[in-house]
C-alpha cells in the first residue's frame, strides 16, 4: 500500500474536496523520453514540470534496472515513479524506495534456466530487485556482439553462470536472453510451450538497437500490470490514463492506458495502431501530453 505524499496531496486530497485526481502519465525511456544522443530535452523536462504542478503523478516504465536507470539522464528527471525492469520493480522517485517488487523463486528460475540452456540460448540470470544490475551469464560459442557489449558494459556486476547440479542460484529478477532480430519470432515460439507459466516480453536491444532480447519473467510481470496496480494504489482509473512508448515492449501498456501514443521512430505494426507523434528526438512525448490534455478539462 503507498502511502506517500503523492497519494495524500494529489489524489486523496482531490477526490475528499469533491474534486478527482488529474490522472497518470507514462512514458518509455530508450527511444521515447531518450533522445538519440543519451539526452532529455528541456522542452520533454518542462512539460513533466507542468504535469507535477497540475497534479498529475509521471511515471516511467523502463526495461532498465533502477541501477541503469540512474545512471543515465533519467536520474535527474522530475517524475514521480519508476517502474523499472520491465515492471519488476517500483520505486518512488528521487527516493528510490521500492513499493513493489515480483522476482522468480529459485524452483522457476532452475526450470528456466534448464530450458534455456536446451534452447543454446545466449542469456543471462539477474539478481532478485533491487540488486537485478548483478547477473551471472551463460554464453554459447555463436557471434553475438550485443551479448559480449552487455557483459563488458556491466563488468564488475557479471560473472559466469556456474550450472552445479541442483543448480542453487536462488531467486531472480528475470532471465534474459540476447537473439538475432531474425530469429526472435522463432525464440518465443519455441519458449512459450515450454514456460507457458512465465511472462514472456520481447524487445529490442537499447544498445545496438538491432538485436532482440528475449526477457523471462513472473508471470505478475509487465508494464501494463505494474502501471495497473499503481493506478489502483493511487485512487486512479484506466480511463485517466496517459501512455507513450516505441517498441513491442511497450504494447500491453499501450493496450491499457486510456490514451495511447507511440513516437516516430516506432516500429509502422505500432504506429498503424496508435495515434502517432513526433519522434524521440523532436520532443514526441511534448506532443503527445500536449494532445491528452487538450481531452482533460480538469487540468485546463
């Protein structure tokens, strides 16, 4: 339960006086609020300044873990929330308090991993939230340069997966494996019959922007699920529900908010469903708040 100032002063308060809560912003980070350049535009800041003075609560929700997150330009961002990893943690931000957190238990992380190593998958186990930037790693003898760049990138967190039998790595955040773009449709077809109890998210990798990574987690896990039970901690409907992100990843929140967009750079399946904006890198996500509330006489 959150019972923090945000949920006392900018909905409680509200719905008390007669009046309602302003609603949630979402936006996605990588290629949504990150510009190419590893950047926030002052005109993106502004704008989430404006929504924290109306009384909107401004979360993003990241595939990144809180500990990559805050390493990059999001640290200093005006928001409110961080839903992290995927959705397998929350944290209140600048805080950091975490306010919710699903990792796999060590029964599902031994099963999973065993598949994956059937599969000869390149890929990763992470360390339970909020440690999840530490991760053990089993690779393959395959050419995978997005795989090697994420071990070098995280090189005092990594090491090799040691696979014991019993195998008693303990509980996880996710697994993660790296694939070719190529083959990715035929990963999860090929993981979903053998852990149809995980939940199952595809997305590109941030960081050659090519590659695919097949991300395993509890099945309470996603953006969509974790933005849900905030909203519901928070007193706040779907229908007073903004969303903006750029990639598959991004789709079940996408499917649940009450107003959707997706930036320029987005991937046309994306953008054929959803109200389309200017891109990461020409203050997208301005627009799109821009045109929410234009629909929000509450906040006008």
């Amino acid at each position: 339960m959150i019972v923090g100032k945000h949920r006392e002063k900018q909905c409680c308060g509200k719905r008390e006086a007669g009046g309602v809560c302003p609603g949630l912003f979402v936006t996605d980070f990588d290629g949504t609020l990150l510009r190419s350049d590893r950047t926030v535009s002052a005109v993106d800041i502004d704008t989430l300044e404006y929504l924290g003075e109306k009384g909107v609560i401004r979360v993003v929700a990241t595939g990144r873990s809180r500990y990559s997150f805050m390493q990059s330009a999001g640290a200093d961002l005006p928001v409110d929330y961080i839903v992290f990893t995927t959705g397998a943690g929350t944290a209140a931000h600048p805080s950091g308090k975490i306010v919710r957190k699903k990792n796999l238990g060590p029964a599902a992380v031994d099963r999973a991993v065993r598949v994956f190593v059937q599969l000869d998958f390149d890929f990763m186990v992470h360390h339970p939230v909020p440690d999840n930037h530490w991760f053990s790693y089993r690779r393959t003898q395959r050419y995978n340069p997005d795989f090697e760049a994420r071990i070098a990138g995280y090189e005092k967190f990594a090491a090799p997966l040691v696979l014991e039998e019993g195998f008693p790595f303990g509980p996880a955040a996710q697994l993660l494996a790296v694939v070719p773009r190529d083959e990715a449709a035929v990963a999860v077809d090929l993981v979903q019959p053998l852990l149809p109890d995980f939940s199952i998210i595809p997305a590109t990798s941030p960081m050659d922007g090519h590659s695919t990574w097949l991300e395993l987690f509890d099945p309470g896990v996603s953006k969509s699920q974790t933005v849900a039970w905030l909203a519901a901690e928070l007193g706040i409907a779907p229908a007073q529900t903004m969303a903006i992100g750029n990639d598959f990843n991004d789709l079940d929140l996408l499917e649940w908010a009450g107003s959707s967009f997706v930036v320029d750079n987005a991937p046309d399946q994306l953008k054929e469903r959803f109200y389309t904006v200017a891109s990461n890198d020409s203050c997208g996500v301005a627009r799109a708040v821009d045109r929410w509330l234009a629909d929000i006489p509450v906040l006008n």
